[in-house]
C-alpha cells in the first residue's frame, strides 16, 4: 500500500478553496443570493476535494459549483438562520 504525499500545489489550492468556503458561508438572504453563494461554497468543496484525492479540480469544481447552486435555490429563508 504506498502512501500518497500531498505536494505544496494541492496543499495551496486546500488553504484558498478553504479561505473561500468560510467567506461565503454566510451569504444569503434572497433566493438568487443563497443559489450564488451555494455555488461558490460549492465549487470550493468540489475543487478542494478534487485535489485532494487527486482528480480534475475543474471536474470538481464544476460538480460542485451546480449541486450548491441548486442546494442554494432550493432552500427557504425560513430553512437557514443567518443570526
């Protein structure tokens, strides 16, 4: 079983996807700006976890970027609380 080393690309494409996700987390309080927002938490998740495991942070990103745009769109004010 080889271990595989993360290299400082991917440790520095970790550090911004995270650095993004947490300055979009609390954005939101219309439909459109919850679907904005869940698409940029979203394609950070997607790339982020793409480099880490090692596949296409774009594919990732992509993926990503659609399902939080529709997770966003989806939910209600009264799902989330802002406060």
């Amino acid at each position: 079983m080889q271990i595989q080393v993360l290299n400082s690309t991917r440790i520095a494409t970790l550090g911004a996807v995270m650095a993004l996700t947490m300055g979009l987390a609390g954005c939101g309080t219309s439909t459109g700006e919850r679907a904005s927002s869940g698409a940029g938490i979203g394609a950070a998740v997607g790339a982020g976890a793409a480099a880490v495991t090692g596949g296409s942070v774009v594919q990732g990103a992509v993926i990503g970027g659609g399902v939080g745009a529709a997770t966003g769109a989806a939910t209600d004010a009264d799902d989330i609380n802002l406060e």
